[in-house]
C-alpha cells in the first residue's frame, strides 16, 4: 500500500501550503517512524468546526488542538517500532495552534506540525492519560518535532 497522505484545508483563519505539509508528513511516517505503510487523512480546522467534532465524537466541551480517529484494523500493530501500518485521521485546530504558539514562544507552524506528529503517534498506540506514559509521549513528540523541524522549513507552512 506505502504511504497515503490527504490532507484538506477546511479552515481560513491561515493560508497553509498543504503540499509541505504533505512532505512533512511523509517524511515523519517513512523516514522517522519507517512504517512500511499508513493511510492518513490530515483536516486542517477552525474553532467552530473542531469544537463541533470535540462535542459530538467525545463529548468534550469547546475546541481542542487535535483530535484522532483510529481506523487501523485490530491486529495488525506489528514491526519494529511496533506497527505494520496505521489508518487514520487526524483533525488539526489551526486556531489552536494560533494561540499555543503565542503561550509557547513558537509558530503555529511548528505547532500545526507538533498537533500531526501528536496525532500520528496516538495511532501507533502511544497514551497520554496517565503521567508516565504521558512524559514518555512528549519525549518522543519533541524529538520527532526537533528532526522535522532540522529537515524542512516549518515557517514555508505558511503559504504567501
């Protein structure tokens, strides 16, 4: 199968260069993560639209930064980094991303990438309810945003 990757822009708060976003996204499954496959669905949003989604899908009130929907076939995690493949989507709040970058002294360009990268380790069945698990995750997370970033120009996410 390899690697497929649609990403849709649904929001207009920012103008996103999709087509880097894409490369960055298949950089971090093939050259990162080496999954021999993976099937993913990236929907760039707005506020109104995730806060919809957070509220009908988990019951959540508001917005949130990423939400991921898990559609991998049960059994078939298995190889090196612990999965054959992965199937999912992932719903990215660029409004968000906004927001937390100002909090975190970043861009939303390199938050938008963090939000992809958080999303695609939760499908390779990474937990960030509890505290141990969750430290772990942010480890990884960190080190997979630090290559990508050292790889591609997060800041050309913003398209002109």
């Amino acid at each position: 199968m390899g690697i497929v990757i649609s990403i849709q822009n649904r929001q207009r708060t920012c103008r996103v260069n999709a087509a880097l976003l894409k490369r960055i996204t298949t950089n971090l499954l093939h050259e990162q993560l080496e999954l021999p496959s993976a099937e993913l669905g990236i929907a760039l949003v707005g506020d109104a639209e995730m806060t919809r989604i957070n509220e009908h899908f988990l019951k959540h009130e508001g917005s949130t930064d990423v939400i991921t929907f898990d559609h991998t076939e049960p059994g078939t995690r298995k190889s090196k980094r612990g999965t054959v493949g992965i199937h999912g989507e992932l719903f990215v709040c660029v409004d968000e991303a906004i927001r937390q970058a100002k909090g975190f002294k970043t861009s939303w360009q390199s938050e938008v990438v963090r939000y992809v990268v958080h999303g695609v380790l939760h499908l390779l069945g990474h937990d960030d309810k509890h505290a141990k698990p969750r430290q772990e995750m942010k480890r990884e997370e960190n080190r997979l945003v630090a290559e990508l970033a050292q790889r591609f120009k997060l800041s050309q996410l913003a398209r002109q």
